[in-house]
C-alpha cells in the first residue's frame, strides 16, 4: 500500500505565528517521507479541500519552509467557513472523502481555534460515520487564548507582548506630553469575549516600571461614574494613564459601547471603534486631553515583536501533530502543559477533541482586580512567561525579509463543487 | 571666571529616539567638563526655565545617561509652548535672563522641531537684545520631516520605520483573510502637513514583495470616485489591499476628510479619525469587508523597532550641538547632509537658525506617483536609507526596559513666576 499523504490548513483569523505551526507540520512530515508521502496544503482553509484546491508544498525549498518560522499571517490562506454537522450537510462530508480519496490523503491536520476545533472533530469523526480512514488532528491557535485544557494559545503570547511593549512605550510618550498637552491615552485591542488581550495591557506597568494603566475589560460592564472617577484619580496621581479598552466592552444596557449610534451630516449610521467613545466620554466627564490608537490587525500580524516563548510553542504544537498522528492518534490537539513559572517551563500535552470543541476559556475572575480596572498578581504571574523572549525575523533593506510560498496548485482530478 | 553652565530641554511632539539626541548632549558635555560645567535640564521643555524648574543631570548615573539612547519619549517631559516675540511678551525674555544668571547658564540646547527653532532663534538673540551673553544651539527633531536643509530630521526615520513594517505585516495578514473575509485594510497615520510618514507606507512594497498599498497623501485633494475606482482595481487585480491615509487629508471643500459632523444618539458631536470615514466610503461604494487601524502615538512612540540610522543621528545631532557650542557659535543647528545612498553615506552639516525657523518642507511633487496614490522610485531612494538597520533595546521579563532618571531639582533661587 502507498504511503498516505497529509492535508494542512489554516482557519480563522492569522496570527503572527500561525506559519510557525506550519513549518512544524511540514518539516516534521519531510523527516518521515518513509511514512507521510505529500503534504497538500488547502489554499484558504477547508474552502481548499471542498473544492481541490490543494497546494502542494513540495515545490517550496527547506529554506522558504523554514522561514515560516518567522513570517506572520497564514501563508496558504486562510478562510473563516464552519462545516455543518453530517446531518445538516452531509454533501460537504462526502466531497472531503472524494478529494481524500483522489488524492490518498490520510492525515488530517487543521490550524485554528475553537471553531477550527469543532471541524476537525468532525472530520476526525469520517472513519466512523462514512467509513473512510482517516486521522484528524487540531494544531491549536488563536489570539483570544480561549481554547480550554490547554495552558494558553500559540498566536497569544505574540500578541499580548505587542499590547505589552506598545502600552508602555505610549505611556512614555503621553507622560512626556502630559504638563501642556495631552494626558489620557487610549488604545483599543482585541477580544470580543474575554478579556485576555486587554490583561496584557497591565504587563505595560511593572515593579520597577510603574504606569497607571486602567484597563476596560468584556467581563466587567462599564460604569462610566467609576471609570471617570479612576480616570480622574490616576491623572491627579500621575500626572497621566493610559486606557487600555477590549473592543468587546459592553454598557449596562447589554449593547457594546462601540455601538454608539453614530451618524454622519447626512443621518447614515457609521460604524466606529470603542477607542474614539471612550475618549469622547473622557473629554465630556473630565474635559481631558487624550489621543487615542486603535491596535486592529497589528497587534496580531506583528511578528517584529513576537514572543520567543510563543513562536517555541507554535513551532512544537504543529511538530506534536504530526508525531500524534503517526503515533496512530485520531481527534486530539496537542496541549501547553505549564510546568514552573520561575524559570517558566513547559510540555507538550494531548487533548481530546470532544474536550476541546465549543469550549471557550474565560479569564478566571481572580485575574482581574478587585476595581475591575487591572489585574491581579496572579494574572501576571500567568502572563509574564508567555511574552519572554524576543525573537528577531531577518531584515532586508530595513524591512522584515518574510517569504511568499510558491503555492504550486496541485493538478485536479475531480469534478468542480460548489460552496 | 567659573565655566558656564547648560540648559537642554525637549521640545513638542516626543519621538522614539529624542533621548538619543538628549544623550548625546550630555554624553559630550560631559566628557568637556572643563569647558561646560552642570547640564541643568529644563522640566517639561522651556517651561522650566521660565518658571525655574531645572533639572539637576548630574544626579544621573552614567550607565541611567547611556540607558536614554534606548528609550522613546521625552525623558525630562516636553511641552507644546511657543515663546511670543520680544515685542510681544519682553518679561518672558526677561524672565529666562534672571534665570540663566541665576545659574550661570551660558549655553542652551532646544531640541524640537519648526516651533522650538523660532524659539531657539529668539533666545539666541537675547546676547544682542538684552545683552546677556548666551549661545543657543538648536538640535532637530521632528517625525514630521519637515525641518528644511537637513536631509531628514531625528524621529522621522524610526516612524517610517515603524509604518512600514507595520503596513508590510498588517498586508500579509489581510492578504490571507481575503477570500472570505477582510478584503481591505485601512491604517491612519500622522502627518497633518505633509505625506512623509504616509508616504512610508508605500516601503511596505518592494521590488521583490509587492504589496498593493494605496496612500491618501494630505498633497493630494481626496477624490472619492477616483479613490474607489484604485482600491477596486487592486482588490480585483490582487484580491486585496492596505490604504494609507495621513490624519491630514481634505476634501474638495477644503476640510479634512475627518471632520464629518458625526453626531452621537443624543446629537452631540463625535470626533473620530479618518480611517473610519475612510471604511464607511470602501463600504458604500465597494461594499468590501474591511479593517481598520490608527497607530496614532504608537508610532512616534515605537522605539522596539527604531531605525538603527535614525537612533544614530539623532544621537549625532546632540553632540554635534555641544561641539558648535564649544567652537563658539550661535543661532545654528546641526544637519544632516546625505553624501551618497548606496551604501547610505551622511555626515554632520550646520544651518544657520534663521533660515530654518518658521520654513515648512514639503514632499516634493515628483515623490508622489502620477495617479496620487503611490511613491515614486526617487522618493523610494529618498526613504530606505532612513529606515536601514535595528536597534533593539534591552529586555526585561519581555518588555523593553526603558530607562526612567532621577530628574533631581535644582534648588530654586528666584521668586515664582506665573506662565
């Protein structure tokens, strides 16, 4: 029997690392040609497997593979499709068998988060429900650092030490400015749902370093007589602060706080971030100077300023996949298992599927300060290990030199499908 | 007769490498103790000399002195204060005289840009005005990029710098995301003037990573059927791409494209950004899924990714100002003359104060492309040399660790005095 041959993708949103988990994947495959043959990539995710429009990796060089490790976004695609169940869509089902067929691939591998998850499952389920075999494993990743049993999310640490390094360089900055001009910075980040990201934003301030930073997170509704009154208070004790706000920040009536009803001069509504709110509600309270930034893809597509500790991590979960599935595992996710913080210390682990898919990790209520406003020492302590380190991508004419696979199609042989 | 004193102090909107410059003078000024006796730093920029707030540097190790070439923002606090003219307002001239006899200063640096130099210029008159025997030096510092005869001003480099790899990253992770999701990618940068920094923008692409970057240049009247039809024609030609728009564009009726009379539920007026005007017009007119970011103080702020050549010059810049000040002049600022770009060559120049102050330099018309929207190959040339080489700063439990000064008193001598 011919050796089988393995399917990669990459689902949801990027990361800085996502081509971290890639490179992972491919090279460990490549060490064990004498059992993985091809590996195809899915140009745009599972969108490339429903329709063969497979990749074939092959045609990229060990050195444009190896320089996944440094280039951030999803190098094959990305796409954001979610397959229903077997019983709402079994068309899908049998569409994925045919090209796993045609093109006799055994392994499964699905770079995501918890949507991701809940896909992989499903297709790790095939041998079962529909006969053909085939292992199906999840690499983690996402910045929401949402997915449970494991310890934290490759794609989280990067983007937390970006929020980190950027919170303290612009309180700098507006401590600087602060006597004439300017005394309340605002930035907003990333989390809809939970408010790890906005947490990484009270790593700005450290022992030695101390920055007032107020920090809005999802979990807490917003009161915005306390929110000005500690606003008020950090400026008349510092001279300044910096608000650190989660785009998922809701006011007492349930409706996000971005949602403000904006309209233009000619009544259409427009649609805002929660950064320039929050600065409107500073003015009008407390007729403060502010500016304000809003962070968007930069904070997760930075690679300049990865975190070590995550690119490490990205790295080993897309190598522990393909070590699980020649192992003969079916429907896990390999998992960061914290040993020691000091020095911070860690393992791969293993997770089912069926523990993992559509269950989303909240931050535990002791992260967050008693106020609502920062974070704990015990989040700290959570945090600090998953931003150390730096590591450098090479540079080019003083720009990061990432690389651009050649992402040579692989040669049709089924029929077009539609999505 | 006791050696003179100095006077430094920081000027305006604070950059990632005004410190260098701040090193650099009181490295030299050090090492030529017998020529200049205490660096005495003004608190929040030249409203510490009028109101006698001196800051002692000497209380600052060497080691805390060396640690500012690393560390953004303005470490002795700046200020957005522009003298009057003599005529105008003589008791403030008056005022710095009492104090620089007060504290036998004979030497005074500003470091800022077009504003400080007009300050700096004045203040350089005071010996033929007042008759108080004074040399002011003036050390530029501008992300702006607008100080003529220099080349480039300190600041400038490192926000392009940081706008182009911030645009070249945000590019790949939109560029992943395309087939079903974002499509565009709109970053708002500084620049109310003049495109330097969007401009830079356009470095995202280069001749061997082309990156569709659309740039709203505040040059440039914004057409907006003539914009819808670039940003269409880049998203159907690459399946996406990134616009950059300076925080100065206007319309055709003369106002930014900012100002959009946004008006909240209850009718109050909202002040946004362009960026999100500029989402709402991708929308209506393309309805193309987009992003937005604003970078905001990020930018000038983002010493973890500075241009190796910015820090350098800004650190040259500080000490060239101390060496004229020994060598006997006044009224002039040190520049940088560029001798050759590859390999980049440049060395220390001198201008003379009053053809500097109150003189804005523009982009010149043929750095922008024919259709508005891009940069041309000269202004290419013109560029890369500025954001060559990094510069990182040391780390500490993942974050840059910034040096924060003593900044002692000096002991007051004079009477308070009302600004």
């Amino acid at each position: 029997m011919a050796i089988k041959n393995a399917f990669y993708a990459q689902s949801g949103g990027v990361t800085a690392v996502i081509n971290a988990s890639a490179a992972g994947v491919l090279e460990t495959a490549r060490q064990h040609s004498d059992e993985i043959g091809n590996v195809y990539a899915g140009r745009n995710g599972i969108i490339g497997a429903l329709t063969e429009d497979l990749i074939d990796t092959n045609a990229d060089s060990a050195a444009s593979i190896a320089a996944l490790r440094y280039t951030p976004s999803g190098a094959f695609g990305s796409c954001r499709y979610k397959l229903k169940s077997l019983e709402q869509n079994r068309r899908e089902y049998e569409r994925l068998i045919e090209v796993f067929k045609a093109h006799n691939i055994g392994y499964f591998f699905y770079n995501g988060g918890g949507d991701s998850a809940d896909t992989c499952l499903k297709v790790s389920q095939i041998a079962d429900t529909l006969g053909y075999p085939i292992q199906a494993i999840h690499v983690p990743k996402t910045v929401d650092n949402d997915l449970p049993i494991t310890d934290c999310c490759p794609g989280f640490g990067s983007v937390a030490k970006y929020i980190a390094v950027s919170t303290r360089e612009a309180s700098f900055d507006v401590a600087s400015m602060s006597k004439t001009s300017t005394k309340v910075f605002i930035l907003e980040v990333m989390g809809r749902h939970a408010g790890w990201i906005a947490a990484a934003g009270g790593l700005a301030s450290s022992p030695d370093c101390e920055i007032p930073v107020v920090i809005l997170f999802p979990e807490i509704t917003f009161d915005k007589e306390k929110f000005l009154a500690k606003v008020n208070h950090c400026v008349r004790e510092y001279g300044y602060c910096s608000v650190v706000v989660s785009e998922g920040v809701k006011g007492e009536d349930g409706n996000f706080l971005s949602d403000q009803g904006l309209r233009d001069a000619f009544g259409h509504a427009q649609l805002g971030g929660v950064a320039p709110v929050v600065a409107n509600i500073i003015k009008d309270g407390l007729g403060l100077k502010y500016h304000w930034g809003v962070a968007d893809y930069l904070q997760r597509a930075a690679r300049h300023i990865a975190s070590k500790a995550d690119v490490e991590q990205a790295y080993a979960m897309g190598k522990a996949a393909v070590e699980y599935a020649l192992a003969g595992h079916n429907s896990v996710m390999p998992t960061i298992v914290r040993e020691s913080n000091t020095p911070y210390r860690w393992k791969v682990g293993m997770a089912q599927l069926a523990n993992v898919a559509n269950v989303e990790k909240m931050m535990p209520a002791d992260f967050i300060s008693e106020d609502g406003f920062g974070i704990t020492p015990a989040c700290r302590e959570y945090l600090v290990p998953l931003i150390e380190g730096e590591d450098y991508p090479p540079y080019k004419d003083g720009l990061p030199d990432y690389v651009r696979l050649k992402n040579v199609a692989v040669v049709k042989k089924l029929d077009e499908f539609k999505i």
